[in-house]
C-alpha cells in the first residue's frame, strides 16, 4: 500500500547567485555570497568571505608586553576594551600577579557597562532596523498588516498597543526606541570612562590593576546613571518578547530561519577577585568561579566548564583561509604548566603566514577568516562553535552550569533569574531567561535584550562589592610586578558578541607569539580543512525564506537578519601585506587623494 508524503511536492530548481558585500549594519567589511532556490524558496549554499587580514599576530612580535593591551585595543573601535580587558588577563598570569579586589570589582563594572552599551547600541539601532515597519513593509506586507491588529502582550509595560506600533518605533531616526537607545548609549558610555578612563581603548587599565582613583563618588556618579538605565532595559525585554512571540506566531515555521546544531561556546566574564590568582594551575576553580559561567555546550548539553580543557581543546584550522600553513614551524609550547600536551594548531603554536590571493569561491580559498575550531575529544569532532551574537552562549552556559548566585542574578540549572531594584519608573522587576528550543536568528535577538538586564543586574552586585571595600579602608588598586625573560600566558574573557582569548609567549623578556581569537572569526569562518562550513554559512545555507519578493525585488531579510544576529564585528583596521615590503607607488596629496586620476 502507497503512502501518501505530506511533504510539499519539491518543484524544480531554479538557482540564482546573489550577494551582500558589504553587509551593512555591522562592524568591519563582511561579504554573504549564496545560491537561492527561489521556486523552492530556499538558499542552498552560503558562503562567508571578509577581505580584512588581521595583521596583528604579525606585528606584535617583538614588542614590550606591557604594550599589548594598549595595542591589541586598537584592533576594533568598537569592542577595543574588551581586548585590553583580555590582554590584561593574560599578562597577569604570564607575570604571576593578582590586582587587588577592588581593582577586579572596577574592571567589571567597567566590562558591565560596556556590555550594556554595545548591545544597546547593536539590537536597538542596527539589528530592529531589520524588524522596523519601513523593512517589513518592503519585504513582508502582509505581515505588517496583520500586526497592525495584533495587541502587544505587554503594552501596559512599554506603552505600544500594537505590535505594529512597535515596529514603527523601531523605524530608524525617526522611531521612539530608536532615538530612546542612543540616549541610553550615551549614559553607559560614560559609566565604562569613569571606572576605565577612556572608551574604546582604555586609559587606566593595566596588568596588576588599574590607575583608576576610587572613591564614593566614582560609585555615586556610576550608581546615578545605572538608575537611569535601568527603566530603559526594564521596557525593552517585554518589548522584544512581544515582536519576537509575534513573528513564531504569524510566520509558522520561522524557528528554522538561522536555526544550527546548539554548538555554543563561551569563555566566561567578570573575574571574582576572591578567587581568582590568574594562575594557570588552578584555572579550572577560578573560571568557575566568574559571574557568567565558561562552558561549551553541544546539543543541549553542557559537556565541560573547565577553562583548561577550553584551552586545551582549541585548534586553529586554515582550508579556504588565505594562509600558508605553518607545519614544520617552530612550536612554542609543547606542554602547559600542568603538563598536558599542547597541539601544534593551538593558538600558542600557531605562525601567522599570510598569502594573498584571488578568492575562489568554486573550492578554493576566499576569506581571511581562519577557521578556529574545539577539538571534541569524546567524539574526534572538530566543532564549529558559535557564540549565539555573545548573549545566548553566555545565558545558555550559565543557566546549564547553575553556578552564579548573587541575589541580583540565579543561575537555576534550565535558566537565569535576573532581579533589578527599584528604579524611578518601575518597582523591582524580575526576569527570567529559560533556555531556548532553538538555537537560531530570534533567539541570538532575543538573548541580546535579556543580557542587557542580566549587565545592569550584575553591575549592582559589583558596586556593593566596591563599596564594601572602600568603606573598609582596601582602596588599593594596582600590585607592582616585573616582566619575566621567558613565560606563557593566557586570558579569557567574553566579548561584547561572544569568546574572547588572547596567547602570549614571551621570550627573551619580549613577545615572542601572540594571537587574539576575538568571536567574530569563531562566527564567521569559512569551510575549514575538513569542508565543515562555518557558523554564518551553516545557519544560512538550507534555510528557508519568508520574504514575500521574488528575485527582481529580492531583499534578503531572512539571510540578513540571521548574519546580523550573530553581531559581526569585523577589525576596523586593515592590515595589507606587501611580502617584504616592496613599494607599490608613491603619492602625495593633501586632499588624501584627489588629485590622484583614474
């Protein structure tokens, strides 16, 4: 007897090549090159391709380390401090020093606000511009027309009755949410200057501790604007739940739009100075011990939280990257300071060869990108991770690890309680963030927001911390130390979009190897040597489409809005590598260029 499929009879296929290069609305130059099914209504191959070479694990080389935090800042204008935060980290176990507590307590409410900044900044006027009324008009007319008669759950919260009304307040320039966030933006940039003396690179941060001068009314004046904040981050959580609920109910199916394989990782954030020493020996009780939880979690679950074993299982894997590869170079570190054996594509071990070429996007190479990767051991699998945009690895990790419990912030075991006091607005609220069905687009948006009130949560707890101490006199905030001529060190930290690590070698008392892995080439990397593709492409490819256009009118929304959910933060500097430095022409103009023809 016949069964009947109830699957939709598959029509024949007619590909279309199109690309986005640049993607705009992010940070750096980022290319999607796709193939689309458009009778099917399906992308059937992605690929990701930047043309920005990260130069600084080049010239880095040679240098004192105390410079590094204050260059490895300058690799993005955006996330800046977060490198020197890392860098910071670093240095201090290659040192040997532990800072003060109340310089740890400073450095995290500096990274709080930061991360209250940044992703403001991002969902609020970058990525809801993708869920604005002008954009859903453009690409899904019907829908807009259903949310203009679709009530907000939560409009006695933040005052939208419908979800249309929403939409229109996240039209750019122009929408309420929209101007809203860039005055929050402002208030939470001015909280990282006053514990971290200058927003994106850092002036008063230093391994051993930091410059900053720490008094009551440092704290007040933070305390102040966190207040202020707090009424914003207390709207904007039930505001993203109403539009995001929305688009799972009137798009059946759109759960599959950026859904991956949960391949999340997170490297933990905000030190606890009781317990941290930044010894590398006792790595795995201290990591443990941060206020958002490392952890790598694949297929829901969470397989280890053990800073050691994160290090220990990172590769760096090249395959469609513009490199050479560097096996037969000289390898730094064989073992760690606990013995185990270190792998020669570890990022302690890795030389940097660049080799410009012409992309190929026909099984050849076509990114800068590399491809890192964490070696699986139980399985032999080299993992893709991504970082969920930062937030939902960081939720999903802690909520798994049941850790954190601060009072302001839970960890239950399946999801993370947020507490917020009173602010002038809104009594005391409470949110929680449970783990998700999905790992896709909505998700990675929707931890965004929840995050936000997770900073502004955790930046009260470190403020009783701080205050704690200097009412008891412990105002000290900086321990002395001596550059040694050989050492090793490492750092982990979480950048605003995700993991966050920088290697150092030190020889001779000078770097001999360093190398930043910031989150973005962990999301955005190209097949590596095993054709496994990476997290941008994967979400991507065999995804299906929603936008009502055909190919003539065709916008991308689904596909951008998944790239852009992930927070690609491309370096802001280009590096060009010329081989040995040969001239290719000489110009000079004071109008940068104007005379020059052609």
């Amino acid at each position: 007897m016949a069964v009947r499929s109830t699957k939709p009879q598959e029509k024949a296929r007619q590909l279309v090549e199109m690309s986005w290069d640049p993607i705009t609305r992010i940070i750096g130059n980022l290319g999607i090159y796709t193939k689309i099914d458009f009778a099917n209504r399906e992308v059937v191959e992605c690929k990701s391709t930047s043309s920005l070479f990260r130069g600084y694990s080049v010239f880095m080389r040679g240098k004192d380390p105390r410079d590094a935090h204050f260059i490895t800042s300058r690799i993005c204008g955006i996330c800046g401090d977060n490198h020197a935060t890392c860098s910071v980290y670093a240095q201090n176990m290659a040192y040997g020093i532990k800072p003060p507590p109340l310089a740890e307590w400073i450095i995290n409410l500096g990274e709080a606000a930061e991360y209250m900044f940044d992703h403001t900044l991002f969902q609020d006027n970058l990525v809801f511009v993708d869920y604005c009324e002008q954009v859903v008009k453009e690409t899904n007319p019907s829908l807009l027309r259903r949310a203009e008669h679709t009530e907000a759950p939560h409009a006695d919260v933040h005052g939208y009755r419908t979800i249309a009304d929403i939409m229109r307040a996240f039209n750019p320039f122009t929408g309420q949410v929209y101007k809203e966030a860039l005055q929050m933006s402002r208030l939470t940039r001015e909280m990282f200057c006053l514990m971290e003396g200058r927003h994106v690179h850092p002036s008063t941060l230093y391994p051993g501790g930091v410059g900053t001068m720490p008094s009551p009314q440092l704290f007040t004046d933070y305390l102040a604007r966190l207040i202020k904040v707090l009424d914003f981050v207390k709207k904007i959580v039930p505001l993203n739940d109403d539009v995001f609920d929305f688009f799972y109910e009137a798009l059946p199916g759109y759960e599959e739009v950026g859904r991956r394989r949960v391949l999340l990782g997170c490297w933990g954030s905000f030190q606890d100075p009781n317990v941290v020493d930044y010894d590398y020996r006792t790595m795995s009780e201290w990591g443990r011990s941060m206020f958002v939880t490392p952890g790598i979690v694949v297929d829901g679950r969470l397989i280890t939280t053990d800073l050691v074993d994160i290090n220990l299982g990172m590769r760096i894997l090249l395959g469609s990257s513009y490199y050479d590869d560097w096996e037969g170079e000289e390898l730094f570190v064989t073992h760690d300071p606990l013995g185990n054996p270190v792998d020669p594509r570890h990022p302690w071990n890795q030389t940097t060869l660049p080799r410009p070429q012409k992309r190929d996007l026909n099984g050849g190479k076509y990114s800068w990108v590399m491809s890192p990767r964490w070696y699986h051991a139980e399985t032999g699998e080299h993992l893709a991770l991504d970082t969920g945009g930062g937030p939902l690895a960081r939720l999903w990790a802690t909520a798994l690890a049941g850790y954190v419990d601060t009072g302001y912030v839970r960890a239950t075991g399946q999801s993370v309680e947020i507490n917020l006091p009173k602010s002038a607005e809104f009594p005391e609220t409470r949110f929680e963030w449970k783990i998700p069905k999905w790992s896709n687009t909505i998700e990675r948006n929707r931890a965004r927001s929840y995050f936000i009130a997770y900073s502004a949560a955790m930046a009260f707890h470190f403020l009783d911390q701080a205050m704690n101490e200097v009412r008891a006199g412990r105002t000290k905030v900086f321990t002395d130390f001596e550059v040694p001529e050989e050492a090793i060190g490492c750092g982990f930290h979480e950048a605003v979009r995700g993991v966050l690590s920088h290697h150092l070698v030190i020889r001779d008392g000078k770097i001999a190897n360093y190398h930043p892995y910031p989150p973005t080439p962990w999301n955005a990397s190209p097949r590596d040597s095993y054709g496994t593709p990476g997290p941008y492409e994967d979400a991507v490819q065999g995804m299906h489409l929603f936008e009502e256009n055909g190919p003539d009118e065709f916008k991308g929304i689904d596909i951008m809005r998944t790239v852009r959910s992930f927070d690609p933060c491309l370096p802001c500097g280009v590096h060009m590598y010329l081989g040995g430095g040969r001239v290719i022409k000489k110009v000079h103009s004071p109008t940068l260029g104007a005379t020059v023809g052609g």
